[in-house]
C-alpha cells in the first residue's frame, strides 16, 4: 500500500505501522469522521470458505466491546496497489506500542508486567465470553498505552485466516 492512497473511498492511508501475518498495517484518517484508524490489508489465502469465515469472525469481533480490546470499525473490500481484489480491516488506533517493542526497550518491572497481564487477561474473558477465540496471541498483539494499559489487537483474525 501508498502513503496517501485512499481505501474504501473513506480511509486515507498515511504511514505504515507495521506488519503482521495478514498484510501491512496503515494509520489512516478516516475522511467521514476525522479520526484516525488503523488500515489492515489481509491477502486472504485461496481456499474455499476463507471470506465467508473473516466475516464471521468481523462481526463478532465488531460487537465485542471491552476497554482492553482494540475496537474493531469496518471492513472494506477494495482494490490493492497491485489491482487485486482485498479486504482492508478498519479498527481503532490507540496510541500505544506493540509488547515486543516495549519489552525491547526496557525490561518491564513486575507490576507492570501484573497489569499487562491482568489486562489482556480481562480482554480475552471478553473474548470466549461472547463465544470467541483470539487465534494469534503473540507480543504484537498486546499494544501497551503510554500510561501502562494493555489493549489486545487482531481479535479473530488469525482463526479466520488460517
């Protein structure tokens, strides 16, 4: 994806946040409500069901409301660089970093790893408690808030990718 290109005819993709098992990750204003998202690219695999199974996976992800879970907005399927049909996942864009990258820059004390914890801890009784699973819970989906809160991201995704 480009820097300045527009998904869905409403989401302006800026920069680059990351990548992850599905495709590249964009911090994007939404150009309807001026806030500012986050854009996946998902490359979905050729096999049969996959789409029908992120749908799925979408909504219940899109009901699912908790203060440790990153909301998940719309899903859009539009045009990639390339000129092949994707789906573009829009969630919220919380200022935070990925766990990985904190743990990289200084090792966390114990209380802030407790918080951590208890907080993706919470997020995923949310999670099975509306029926669902994460699928891919990994340091990169752990986002951490400046202020210590930890936000769990991807909700789905990776059981409905495969």
């Amino acid at each position: 994806m480009i820097a300045g290109r527009m998904v869905g005819g409403r989401y302006l993709l800026l920069d680059e946040l990351g990548r992850r098992g599905f495709g590249p990750t964009h911090r994007a204003e939404d150009r309807i409500t001026g806030r500012t998202v986050a854009v996946t690219e998902i490359a979905l695999p050729a096999v049969a069901g996959v789409r029908e199974r992120l749908l799925t996976e979408v909504r219940a992800a899109g009901r699912l409301r908790h203060p440790s879970v990153v909301g998940v907005l719309d899903l859009v399927t539009d045009r990639s660089p390339a000129g092949d049909m994707r789906e573009y996942l829009v969630t919220e864009h919380p200022e935070a970093r990925p766990l990985g990258a904190v743990v990289e820059t200084a090792p966390p004390s114990p209380r802030q790893v407790a918080l951590v914890g208890r907080d993706v801890l919470a997020a995923l009784r949310a999670v099975h408690a509306d029926g669902g699973t994460h699928g891919g819970l990994d340091a990169d989906a752990v986002l951490v808030t400046a202020e210590g809160r930890a936000l769990l991201t991807d909700v789905g995704l990776a059981r409905a990718v495969g």
